[in-house]
C-alpha cells in the first residue's frame, strides 16, 4: 500500500533548521491497522501529514499505492487527496457553517459527484455512524465525540483506500474514545488500512501494529494483538 | 464554467460563506453601494447643472457679441470728446463685408414706447427688427410667426410681442393673433407671440416690429441703435469683437485706442468662461466619482484579503478533502463577482432613486438648478465592470495566496 525510504524532513527555525524526520523507513500493506507513538514533539503528525500528501519531504521516496509522491503538481494531489486518503484530525476539521450532512458530502462535492447521489451517500454515512438523526445539525450543536463521527463519516464518504487520523480521540473523554476506536476498528475489519497517531498506549494496543519514534527515527515497529474496543463501550 | 454557475451547489457555497460572514459581506456591499451611488448621484448632477445652463442660454447665439454707440472719451481728427456715436446701416455693411470670420451682422432700432390694447396699456421697449435675429437671438414662438421679408419690404404695420407683454394686454385664453394694438397711437397687427427667455443680455425687448416700418415711423433713417454679431464657429469670438469695433472707429472718426465709445457684451466670452467652470467641474466629478470607485475596490479588496486569511482553515480542510486550487480560486472569484455585482446593482438603482429626489426639489420649472440629472447607462455600467474586475483580481491575490501554501499551513492556521 505504502512505502517510505530514507525519509527526511526538517523546519527551517530563523537561521537555523530543526530537522524533524532523519530516515524514516516504513512500509504498510493493505488492511493493516498501524499506530505510530511516540512522544510529543517527536514528529508524528509530520510524518502523517507527509503521508497524507499535506506536505512534502525534503528528502527519500516514498510510493503510495505504486506511485512515487514527489513534485505532483497541486491539481494532481488535490485528486489524489480526493480518491485515495481519508483524514480524521483530532480537532475534527470540519467546517462550522455547514451542518452534518453537508460536511459529509463535501468530498463527494469535489468528486463531481451529483448533488442528490452525494447526499444519499453521505446520508449512508451518517447512518453508519449512527447520526443519521443529526444530520441537519451544526458542528456547534453536537459533542465533541458526535463530531469526530461527523469527521469519520466525511472520511469514509469518498471511499479512501487509506484513513489517516492524527490524534482522533486527544479531544475527547475515555468513554467517547473508546466509541470513537470501536469505529475504527470496524472499518479496518471492513479492509480500510488505517494510519494512527496517537500517544495513549491503550489506544496503540487497538491497533495491529505499533511503530514508536523517537528524535526523528523509527526505533521499534511490532506487531501487536489487537485489544477490541467493543468490550469497553 | 457555465454548468458550474448554473450549479445549485456553486450558489449555497456563496450563500453559506455569505450567512457565515454577514457583517463582512455587508461592510464590502456598502463599500461598492456608496461607491456607484455617489458616482451617479455626482455625474448625474454635473450634468443637470451642463444641461440648466445650456437651457439658460439655448435661446442665444453663443459666439454672439452686441455693440452699442456710446460716446467718445478720446478727441481725434479734429472731433472733441464727448461726441455722441451714432452707428447707421452703412457701418453695418462695412464691417459685414471686411471683418474677417463674421456669419451675421444684425441692425437693430429700440425704442420706449406707449402701447395701448382697448382699455389696457403698458410703456414697452419696441424694437425695429430684420428676420435674421431669429438666427441670433432665437424666439419661441408660442403662437403665429416672426417677422418676414415681406413685412421689411412692404413696411408693415405688424408685431411680434412677447407673452409677458400677451398677459399685461390680453385677457387670458384670448387670441391675440389678428388683433391690433396702438404703439404711439398707430395700429400693428400682432402676427406672433414668443416666450420670453429665462436669460436676456442687453435692453429689454417687449415689442418686435419690422426693421423698416420702425425706421419709417421713428424717423431714423440710416441710424441703428445697436447691433448683433455672431461669429462662425471657427473664429475666435474675441478678434472679431475687436476687429468690428477698431473698424467702427475707423468709419466714425474714433480714436483707436477709445475704449468708451462703445458699449458691448460678448456673450461668448462669458459664455467660454461658464463652459470652462462646467468642464472644471465635470472634471471635478470624474475625479472624485473615480477616486471613490477606487477606494471601494479596495474596501472590497481589503475585507477579501481579511475574509481569505480568516478562511485559511476553511480552505485548508477543502484542500485536504481534495480542492484543487483552481476550485477554490473559482469560489472565491464567484462570491467576489457576485457581491460587488449586486451591491453595484443597488447602488445603480439607489443612485436613480437619488436623481429623482434632486429632480423632484431641484428640476421643476423653467428655472430649475438641474435640468434632466441623469447620468448615461453605458458610463454606469462600465464603472460597475471595473469595480466588479478590479474587485475580483483584488480578492484573487489572497485567494492565490491561500492556495500556494502547503495544505497543512493553512491547516494550522487558527
Ligand atoms: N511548521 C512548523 N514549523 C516549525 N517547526 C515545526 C512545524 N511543525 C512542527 N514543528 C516542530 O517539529 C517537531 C515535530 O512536530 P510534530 O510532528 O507535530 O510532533 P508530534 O505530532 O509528534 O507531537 C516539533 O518540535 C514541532 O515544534
Ligand atoms: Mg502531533
């Protein structure tokens, strides 16, 4: 699904740089549910945002399903956005003056797709993620943990191969996490790989696999015996 | 591009960003609203003042000049000062002929006198008249006709009166045409009635009667009392004044230099002097009309800048949802288009609300401040392109500016 080498990235800081990634090596197949840990400031999100095509590496290759992400134009990764990745943000993202439905259609808008099959689609959804009642709602008006469904339902309305979430439970209590994981884990069953940030180690062990940084590098990638969040809800 | 703006979609977006920043959307609106309506409220007043003037003086010749005996202040050949100057219709000839750019010479005979209609009567001016001052000084005829050849050659008795004249001697709705009235105890017969003009320059006239019966009945002669010049367009107005006049001199034994043996009003100076205070002002108008509009672009521009920037994260999200750049710049340029283009419409039609109210309290009546404020389409409508072009290559710089960063940048923006 994904491949990643040598990998580099630093921030220009004033004169200086902080160099962030210095090497990373990773690969991900499909259907595979990874987190990746590590301690705050580690680079994380730096590496999710990279494999979500929101920013660039300075250096290495890296292929997501076959094709090498390096110097696309915008319109290109714009599509590439689009049809193949999925982002959940633990802030949740969406945009405030839209209500439920229209936020989980708004991907299926820069498809092309036609307004009534879109919102059909997104209404699916929701359902999914049992808000199927909340739909005409703002994003002020629901939980936090609603809208991280809200959030989740837009991610999956495009039909991504690939879901990246950067922190998806870090705004939310333990119980709506655990909902939150229950999700997820129904949609890796499902076959969606799925890329995690997280720093709570109950919520890794979710996960199938674990890769942990630190000062820019991969210092330990395991595979782990998935804990089910079903149990907790 | 046409499907996209006939999209329901494309229109919820510009109203959802419209409802989302009302304050803002509202401020830009009013910004382009004051900017139109000032413009036309300006040009359309600019041009109802042109358009008074030009009614005031419509009635004149505007390259015209008259010129009156007076008497000398300078003794020449053997003359004293203080000679009265008598112009006579040989002058007339003289200065026809030899000055340079003249289109009419118009000889003229006034006089005051008792004018007597059954029980009514007045003391009016009468003036001895050729035809050719209709080209000169032009007479609205209300009612019958001005005097004609005929009436020169055969010396008749007839009249042309003006309708103040009409009111002091007539009874109201009478028909004045046909009937006689006593000047010096002979009898005319009045053949027209003109309206009197806003403007007179030089002696009042009440009374027109041919120029010849005029010089019959008075006794002048070859004697004028003034006369009338009026210039061909191309000919400086102000040479031929002082070509006639130094040529007058010559014919009478004046010296070159008296500058009071003639009395004389050169309407086209004034006139030149008044169109330069009209085209001053138009330019006046242009100025500030222009300055406005550009102060309105860049209100729009400014509150776009500020909407873009409060709206990277929007933008950050469409993009991470899979926007092209292109999508976004295209919303924007949308909602842009269509702000300035409906305030722009209702700052057109507040501006026409405003030219009716100053032709309400300022157009009514003959002597009106502002006659037909208006302002032409074609200039509002272009002024409304350029605010709406300018308004949106304005708004695009930002939205350029949100769409060359990374997605994650304007992500991160709070
Ligand atoms: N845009 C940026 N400019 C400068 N430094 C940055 C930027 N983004 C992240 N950093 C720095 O890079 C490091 C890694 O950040 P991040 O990947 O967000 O860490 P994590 O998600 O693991 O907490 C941090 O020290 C952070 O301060
Ligand atoms: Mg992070």
């Amino acid at each position: 699904m994904l491949e990643i080498r040598q990998l580099h990235k630093s921030y220009p800081i004033g004169d200086s740089s902080l160099h962030v990634l210095k090497g990373i090596d990773l690969s991900v197949e499909e259907g595979e549910m990874v987190a990746i840990m590590g301690s705050s400031g580690s680079g994380k999100s730096t590496l999710l945002n990279i494999i979500g095509m929101l920013d660039e590496a300075d250096e290495g290759e890296y292929i997501l399903d076959g094709l090498a992400i390096k110097n696309l134009t915008e319109k290109k990764a714009a599509v590439y956005r689009n049809k193949f990745l999925g982002f959940i943000f633990q802030s949740f993202n969406l945009i405030n003056y839209k209500n439920a439905l229209e936020n989980v259609a708004l991907p299926l808008y820069y498809q092309g797709m036609k307004r009534k099959e879109r919102q059909e689609l997104a209404m699916f959804h929701l359902e999914k993620v049992g808000l199927a009642n909340w739909a005409q709602h703002l994003p002020k008006e629901l939980s936090g943990g609603q809208n991280q469904r809200v959030a989740i339902a837009r991610a999956l309305a495009a039909n991504p191969k690939l879901l990246l979430a950067d922190e998806p439970t870090g705004a939310l209590d333990t119980q709506t996490s655990h909902e939150i994981m229950a999700f997820i884990q129904q949609l890796n069953d499902e076959g969606k790989t799925i890329l995690m940030v997280t720093h709570e180690e109950d919520i890794a062990n979710m996960c199938k696999r674990i890769v942990r940084l630190r000062d820019g590098v991969i210092i330990e990638d395991t595979k782990v015996t998935q804990v089910r969040a079903e149990q907790y809800v | 591009m046409f499907k996209f703006l006939i999209d329901r979609d494309t229109w919820q977006e510009v109203f959802d960003s419209f409802s989302k920043n009302k304050l803002r959307s509202i401020l830009t609106m009013v910004g382009v609203w004051w900017g139109i309506l000032l413009l036309i409220g300006l040009l359309g007043s600019a041009r109802g003042l042109e358009n008074a003037f030009n009614r005031l003086f419509g009635d004149f010749a505007t390259n015209s000049i008259f010129v009156m005996g007076n008497t000398t202040s300078m003794p020449f050949k053997g003359f004293q000062e203080g000679k009265r100057v008598q112009l006579t219709l040989t002058d007339i000839k003289k200065v026809e002929e030899n000055v340079e750019g003249i289109e009419f010479v118009v000889p003229r005979n006034i006089t005051q006198s008792l004018v007597v209609r059954n029980f009514l009567s007045g003391r009016f001016s009468i003036m001895g008249d050729y035809p050719i001052l209709d080209k000169v000084k032009k007479k609205k005829l209300i009612h019958g006709r001005f005097i004609n050849q005929n009436d020169i050659s055969d010396r008749k008795k007839v009249a042309v009166i003006s309708d103040d004249i009409y009111k002091q001697l007539f009874q109201k709705e009478e028909d004045a045409i046909g009937t006689y009235i006593q000047i010096n105890s002979i009898n005319y017969k009045v053949i027209g009635v003109y309206q009197t003009g806003t403007m007179n320059f030089g002696p009042s006239e009440d009374v027109h009667i041919p120029f010849s019966t005029f010089q019959q009945v008075y006794n002048k002669g070859e004697k004028i009392g003034f006369l009338m010049i009026t210039g061909k367009p191309e000919y400086d107005i102000q040479q031929i004044e002082e070509d006639s006049k130094l040529l007058l001199k010559n014919l009478n034994n004046i010296h070159p230099k008296d500058s009071q043996a003639f009395r004389s009003f050169n309407l086209g100076k004034e006139f030149a002097k008044l169109t330069g205070f009209l085209t001053g002002m138009q330019f006046l108008t242009w100025f500030v009309g222009i300055a406005t509009l550009i102060a309105g672009v860049f209100a729009i521009g400014n509150i776009l800048l500020i909407t873009v920037k409060e709206r990277t994260k929007e933008i950050g999200i469409r993009r991470a949802l899979g926007a092209t750049p292109f999508e976004i710049k295209r919303q924007i340029v949308v909602e842009a288009v269509f702000l300035t283009l409906v305030a722009g419409l209702f700052g057109i039609i507040t501006g026409g609300w405003i030219l009716i109210i100053l032709d309400h309290f300022f157009g009514q009546g003959a002597e009106a401040t502002l006659v037909n404020a208006s302002v032409s389409i074609a200039v509002v409508f272009i002024a409304l392109i350029i605010l709406v072009v300018l308004g949106t290559l304005i708004g695009l710089i930002p939205a350029f500016k949100a769409t060359s960063i990374k997605p994650i940048e304007a992500l991160r923006e709070e």
